[in-house]
C-alpha cells in the first residue's frame, strides 16, 4: 500500500513554522476510525431503533473505508454490498415492519447511571490495553502481495476450509429472519 503525502507550497507562512508534511493515510484512517466509533456510541446511545440502525450504517461504511486502507479489497466490497447494503436493508425493513412507536420503547429511567456504570467497567479494561498494545515492538512494515485480499485467494479459503461454518452462519440468518417475521405476526394479532 503506497502511502501519499500531501505538502504545501512553501511560502513565507509555513516556512517559519516548518514545512507542513501530513500523511494523507493516516489522516484517512483518523477520520474513518472517529466516524466509526461515534457510529459505534450512536448505535449504544439513541433511544429510538432506526436511528440507532442508521447509527450502524455509518459505522458499517466507515469500516468499509478502514478495508480499503489496508488493501483489503474483498473486505472493501463485502463490507459495503453485503452489510452496509443487503443486511441493513434487511434490519431497516425489519423495524419498519415491526412498526416501534415511542410508546413501545421502554421507559429508560437510570439509563445515565447505566452508562456510568460501563464507563467505569471499561476503562480500566482500555487502559489495560493500550499498555500492551503500546508496549507491543515494532515491527517492520513489509509490501503486500498482489493476491492479498483478491476474490479468488479468499474464495479459495473460505469454500475449501471454511464450507460448513459459512453454511451455518447464512441458516442462522435465515431462521432469525423467519423468527422475527413470526413475532411480528403474533404482534400484529394481538392488537
């Protein structure tokens, strides 16, 4: 992956400050990875559920740029075909037929304490991490090869080694997809 940089022209403004060198990579990577968290926070916080899938959207294609980033090409178009696409189509039409009013929603009373609650559980849990991971050696970047994350290398590997788990995960969606329109049937009857 070939990193770009983008340098201003020198003029008498930059000049006394230094030249200005910004990697446009790791500028890309810091903009998709804040709107992937704030997506992330978005689909945790928002009480209403199509605004917390809408939340997911953004995460999903935010991730979808991250792919891309690390050349990851098959990953790149699952992500945004497959996820940010097909299935949150589904999950969008799901609570659309679901038909969630507010009053549905549950009340949330103490739902700011809950969130303090993980906050506290979880920092230390991030601290812990981010000292191993800083304290993780360096290591030497190397070029990739052309095949990395081409459709056939990953098709290989997925059809030749991973045939059952893959048949496995699509039924799961299927049985949960025939069981939320079921609930939702049940739903509908009641009222």
């Amino acid at each position: 992956m070939t990193c770009w940089r983008v340098k201003a022209p020198l003029t008498k403004k930059n000049t006394k400050k230094g030249a200005f060198d910004i990697m446009f990579t790791e500028l890309m990577f810091f903009g998709l990875a804040a709107m992937t968290v704030l997506g992330a926070l978005g689909l945790i916080l928002f009480k209403h559920p199509m605004n917390g899938a809408m939340s997911f959207v953004v995460t999903l294609i935010s991730l979808a740029g991250l792919y891309a980033l690390l050349s990851a090409r098959l990953m790149f178009l699952i992500q945004l075909i497959v996820y940010a696409g097909a299935i949150m189509s589904l999950i969008i039409f799901i609570i659309m037929f679901l038909n969630i009013q507010d009053s549905d929603l549950p009340d949330e009373k103490g739902r700011g304490m809950f969130l303090l609650g993980g906050a506290v559980v979880i920092t230390p849990i991030a601290w812990f991490l981010f000292k191993i991971v800083k304290s993780l050696p360096g290591g030497d970047t190397k070029i990739i090869g052309n095949g990395f994350g081409g459709v056939k290398e990953v098709g290989l590997l997925l059809f030749k080694n991973w045939l059952l788990p893959f048949e496995i995960v699509s039924i799961l969606l299927l049985v949960a997809l025939v069981g939320a329109v079921v609930l939702a049937g049940k739903r509908g009857e009641s009222k």
